[in-house]
C-alpha cells in the first residue's frame, strides 16, 4: 500500500499522507476487530483489508463524516463478511466439562476452532483517559471475548461500540445503515446474551500493582523451579488448566497437579518470558531441549487472576504461530 500511498497523497487535503491518516487508527481498529473475530490473525488482515479499501475509496469520501467513523464501517462490513457462515470460536471451556487428569488428550482441533490470545500493545491503547483505557482492558480479557462470540455478527457490533467504545445509538444506527430503535433492539438482546454467559470476574493486567506484580514473581519462580506446592498454593481451589488446541482441560488444584506431574512433566525446568495478552499478565514459555541444551517454545501462558490469586493457566500451544506474534525469541540458548 505504501508505494501506491505516495503517489496517491498529490490528491488528498493537508500536508498529512493518506496513509498516516489512516494508520493513526490502526490499534483501536485491531482491537475492535479482534473482539468482533476472536482471532489475532484474522483481526489484523481484515484491518489491512479495511485500511486498502479506504485508501482506495479516500477521493470519494471527501470528509462526508468523520474519519474514524468512516473506517469503523468499512471495518464492521470486512469483519461481517469474515463471519458470515463461520462457527463461533471458543474455549475448551465452552465444549465439555471439565476432564480429569487421566483423561486422554485427545485430537488437536483446528485453529478456527478457538479464541486466540492477542498482545495488548497491537490492540490497546497506551494513554488517554484512564477510564477508557481499563473499559478497553476489561473488554479483551479472553472470557469477554469467549462471551461476544455467542452473539450474532451485528448483535456483537452493536454491543462493542455502544458498551466498549461508548458510541451513541444514533451513530451506530447510521454505521450499520439501519434505525435507531433497531440499535436499542439488538443491544438488550445482546446484554441479555451477555449476562446469562456468566463471565467469570478476573483482574486486568496492573503493571504498577505491587501485589499483583509479587504473586507473578512468586509463580515464575515456582513454575521454573518446579515446586509444585508453591505453585498449587498460588492458585485458587477451582482455577482451570486449558491446552488450546486441544478439548481437555482440567479445574481444581488435584487434577492440575497430577497432570503437571504426569502428561505435563515435560515442562519441568522451562523458562517464562513476561509479555501481555488480552489485558493479563502473560508468558512464553520454554521447556528444555536435550539436544542443544537451551529451550524451545512450548506454549503461550496466559494468566488470570482473581482477588489475588491464578484463577486460570490458559496455554496456547500454537507457538509456531503465536511466538512470532508476540515478539518472542523463537529459542533461548543456554
């Protein structure tokens, strides 16, 4: 896009290229593509596909409305069409109940199957107002996500930008070319969808919380050194252990140790690496390689807490895909 930008910016008002213009919205349109999708990879190929049609169509938009507006609808029409005939995504969660350790693995299901973690910085912001900026942390944790894809495609729009991005319902009826009673329809439908998913009430990641920053101290320890008391302690009687992609998952500190010892023993002496996905803490982790002696990924960790505590160790084992994505080394030497 960027050669044809430079040839394109001639036509366009001011002294600001096309494609600046259009890349200063990137982040928000990540975000709010991710939340309708539930997907990192596809969230950011529709907001490549949103910023070519808008490039392509800028001589005719002629600030009709404003841009931001005008991308939000092209970006809902890419993201309706992505949708359009496809299963929701989800969690191992939301598939069966919970197994037990002995349980077998089973197949691995494919990617369109599930949710996927995003990194916090390609989808939230990192200033503005603090307010919008939590409502905009709260509303990416990975069972909020898992909850909007049980709503139908415009149901989820209307929910994301009157309850997230706090749109008025005039401007939402004006984006999705219908009425304002239509708006206020879908959305206590949607509430309505929302509230019986019972959402588990989780922490965001608080980079300046000192006890949150302490209880992830005292699990990265734990977890690389393997004490596996230490680690069950950090956890909640109930928390859960998922391994996207595959079904099984487990919840309550007996079956969570046993498969640690057992199935997952494999991960003692990994390393964690500390990033952020879906507004909590996360980490690439790395369990050890015989061979060379340094680590191979094995897995993307993201945590949820809960009154000071791990309610959830979700692991993403698509690392191949994931690592990259989150700016993780693809090994680490000895």
């Amino acid at each position: 896009m960027s050669e044809a930008v430079s040839a394109h910016d001639t036509a366009t008002s001011g002294s600001d290229p096309v494609e600046l213009r259009l890349e200063q919205h990137r982040t928000e349109l990540t975000g709010y593509c991710y939340r309708m999708l539930g997907s990192a990879f596809e969230a950011e190929d529709a907001v490549q596909e949103t910023m070519v049609r808008a490039w392509k169509a800028y001589d005719r938009f002629e600030g009709r409305s404003a841009l931001r507006s005008w991308l939000y609808r092209i970006a809902t029409n890419v993201c309706l069409d992505i949708l359009g005939g496809k299963e929701r995504r989800t969690r191992p969660m939301d598939l069966s109940s919970p197994q037990t350790a002995a349980s077998p693995l089973g197949p691995a299901l494919p990617e369109v199957t599930w949710i996927e973690p995003m990194p916090d910085s390609r989808m939230l912001p990192t200033d503005g107002d603090p307010a919008e900026v939590a409502v905009a942390r709260e509303s990416v944790r990975l069972a909020f996500i898992a909850a909007l894809q049980h709503l139908a495609p415009r149901q989820r729009a209307v929910l994301i930008l009157r309850e997230v991005l706090a749109w008025k319902a005039g401007e939402v009826a004006e984006l999705l070319d219908t009425t304002v009673a239509s708006v206020n329809s879908a959305l206590q439908r949607a509430r309505a969808t929302i509230a019986s998913s019972d959402i588990t009430s989780t922490d965001t990641a608080r980079p300046m919380d000192e006890e949150q920053q302490a209880l992830l101290a005292r699990y990265v320890d734990a977890f690389e050194r393997y004490d596996l008391d230490s680690l069950t302690s950090l956890l909640h009687e109930d928390a859960t252990l998922s391994m996207p992609p595959y079904e099984l998952w487990l919840r309550g500190h007996p079956d969570i140790l046993e498969w640690l010892t057992g199935p997952g023993h494999g991960c003692r002496g990994s390393r964690l690496v500390a990033v952020t996905a879906n507004g909590s803490p996360a980490f690439g982790q790395y369990r050890p390689d015989a061979v060379s002696g340094g680590h191979e990924p094995w897995a993307l960790q993201v945590i949820e807490v809960s009154d000071g505590r791990i309610a959830a160790l979700n692991s993403f084992l698509d690392t191949a895909r994931l690592f990259p994505l989150f700016g993780l080394p693809p090994r680490l030497d000895p």
